[in-house]
C-alpha cells in the first residue's frame, strides 16, 4: 500500500508495527526484538570494508530506513561514527507500541546532509552506498553514490555499481584521486 501511494510512511509503520504485536500474541517486548535482530547476520564484508575505509582516514556513517535496534547495533559491531533511522517506541514496561518514529523515513536526504555536517563533511565529500531505489534521493545529492546489488533500481543514480562491499574502498580512493587533481 504505501509503494503505491496510498497510505504513508507513518501509517505503514504503524500499520508494520501492528502486525508484528498481533503475530506475537499481542504482545512483543524489546528484549525479543533484540533477540530477533541479534540473529539478523551483518555482512562479513562490511567489517573488511570499513576497516579499510578506516586505514584511509575516513569516517562511517550510517542512514538507514530501517529500526533502531538493529541499525545500532550494526553501527556497533561495524564501528560506525554515527547512524540514524527510524525509532520503535516502547511503554514503560518494554512492550513495543504501534507505530514509531520516523527519522529517516524513505527520503533520507535530509538525514544524509545532517550527518554529513555533523561528521564535518561537504556533501560532494561523500560517499553513499546504497542498495534499492529508497536511496536515490540521497545519492542524487552526494559526491559519490554507489549501488550495491541494487538488481538496476539505481540506474541513472548511481556513478559507480558495485558487487561486493569490499570494491568501495577501491572507488573511493581512485575517486579521491581523480578529486585531487
């Protein structure tokens, strides 16, 4: 419904948050949704890839539609800089309300260009990998978008389209070189 228009990104997080308390008996704590996450794998890629990011001198950010307690703590285990996306809210007790937060919703150039300031970067600085088409409208405001196993929904936006994590450090360095001269 909300691909199509119609309903929008608050409804469909309310109406997302919904099911998964009615699938869980009506009921879902925070300490499940951090066992269901926890499960979730972070690519073994990703931490080569930053740790060589990192040798270049440069910081992670990441900006994410998704929740909060996964984004964290992939943000963690990767050791990212900063991160943002969309908050779950919970009552006193831990048990998930319907609904939530949306910091980042599906437009997230306004998240890319606050975390560009607050890590001190220009927005033509940097890089941005993204996979679906939920990331084109930051990447049409960056120095260097990148698509990343994007099966095309990134054509046109994208400079650069990657198969693995671990070719973005090669772009970025030969895109800081090019930028140098």
């Amino acid at each position: 419904m909300f691909e199509r228009g119609a309903i929008d990104y608050i409804e469909w997080m309310r109406l997302d948050t919904e099911l998964w308390i009615r699938a869980s008996g009506g009921r879902l704590h925070r300490s499940r949704l951090l066992e269901i996450v926890g499960e979730i794998p972070v690519r073994e890629e990703a931490f080569a890839a930053v740790k060589a990011l990192r040798r270049m001198g440069l910081r992670i950010g990441l900006v994410s539609s998704g929740i909060d307690i996964l984004v964290r703590r992939v943000a963690a285990e990767i050791g990212a800089d900063a991160w943002v996306s969309n908050r779950l809210l919970f009552d006193r007790n831990g048990f998930l309300l319907p609904g939530g937060s949306p910091l980042v919703g599906v437009d997230k150039r306004g998240a890319v260009a606050r975390m560009a300031y607050e890590l001190g970067a220009s927005l033509e600085e940097v890089a941005y990998v993204g996979d679906s088409m939920w990331d084109a409208s930051a990447m049409r405001i960056v120095g260097l978008p990148i698509a990343y196993n994007d099966g095309g929904e990134l054509e046109g936006v994208a400079k650069v389209r990657v198969a693995s994590l671990l070719e973005v450090p090669r772009v970025v360095e030969e895109w800081g070189r090019i930028r140098a001269r």
